[in-house]
C-alpha cells in the first residue's frame, strides 16, 4: 500500500480478492487446515483494510469492495470458509459505520458458482461440479468473471456514491433457491419427537 502511495501519489480503490479454501466436512478438518483457511480469508482482509486505511484512505477517503462467497444458506463441506466470510461480511457492515466519517465506503459481493478455468482446475476432482449446480441455479448457467468485475467496478464507482455496508449477491438467485453447492448425505438419523422423550431427557439431568 505504501509503495502504491509512493509511486502514484494516492490510493483510492482496494479490493480485496485473496482467498483460498478445499473441501472437507467440518469432522475432517485438522486445526491446521482451518486455521490456513481463517488466516487467507478473514485476517488476510483484516491486514489489508488496516494498511489501506493507515497509508490513505484514513485522511483521504476511498472505496473498498471486499470479496465473500454465496454462503446465506450455510456452507456444508466448507465450514471454515463460510466461518471466515462470514466474518469478512460483518467487518463490511461494520466499518461502513466506523469509517463512514473517513469519506470511506465498504461493500461486499458475494458470487455464487463462478466458473473459470482457474476453478475448474481448483475442482479437477470433481469433474461434473460446475454441470451438476446449474440444476440449482433459477438461470440454469454459472456466472462469469465479467459479471463479478463488473459490479466490483460499479461500487468503487461514483455511481455507487449513496452505497456503502452492502452485501451484493452474484449468483443467479440461487441463494433464494435455499440450495447448497454440495449435496448432503441421504442418510440423516432424525427422529420425531413426541411426548414419551421427556422421561428419557429427564433421567439425563
């Protein structure tokens, strides 16, 4: 950030696009795995919004658009990235309210399932991912990296001057399709309740 500063004499635009996770249920995922995950996603940004704010934007003003993911209807097999977008989005909505008085807007998009090269390569293991999904999705596609710069572009916009503490979902209306990415096992071990339950609850108090 400084070296931005030095160079060009200003630093108006930040988006922060690093991120990072692999799929596993959340029984399977090591305290090193998780931590990896938390630290590229939530302290990444973290460490990015405080340079950001201490080399410019702190006396200057600017606007940040933070990159999350589609995880409105939880996250299963991806525990720790939901935990750490999730995370991402509330520092979003609080620091439109902090640096509101700063001349500083913060935003967020959230893309659903974007397909690219670069993710097809990163889900080699599961080929027919990308297909599958679609059947979710109310657009029957996937999102293109054009749809996701696109808005970024928009809401570091003077356009988007009245906009700040938002989460912009990219993803087809999937979210409202209350469908997950990751199917779940077809093997649940629920049971309904009824009136005899309470003695057994009882004799474990």
């Amino acid at each position: 950030m400084k070296e931005t500063v030095s160079k060009f004499g200003q630093l108006n635009y930040l988006v922060n696009n690093g991120g990072g996770q692999f799929i596993s249920p959340f029984s399977m995922i090591n305290k090193k795995g998780w931590s990896a995950v938390i630290d590229t996603n939530l302290n990444g940004t973290f460490h990015c919004l405080k340079e950001a704010y201490d080399a410019w934007m702190g006396e200057h003003g600017g606007s940040i658009v933070n990159i999350t993911v589609d995880n409105f209807n939880g996250m299963p097999y991806m525990s720790h990235s939901g935990a750490a977008r999730a995370g991402v989005t509330n520092l979003t909505k609080t620091l439109a309210l902090e640096w509101a008085p700063n001349n500083i807007r913060i935003n967020s998009v959230a893309p659903g399932v974007i397909y690219s090269d670069t993710a097809a390569a990163n889900y080699k293991d599961h080929p027919t991912l990308f297909e599958e999904v679609k059947k979710s999705i109310p657009f029957k596609r996937t999102g293109t990296v054009e749809e996701i710069s696109g808005t970024v572009c928009f809401l570091l916009s003077p356009a988007a001057s009245f906009i700040s503490g938002d989460v912009w979902k990219i993803d087809g209306a999937q979210s409202l399709n209350g469908h997950n990415t990751f199917e779940l096992p077809n093997n649940y071990k629920t049971k309904e309740y009824s009136w005899q339950d309470l003695d057994g609850f009882k004799s474990k108090l």
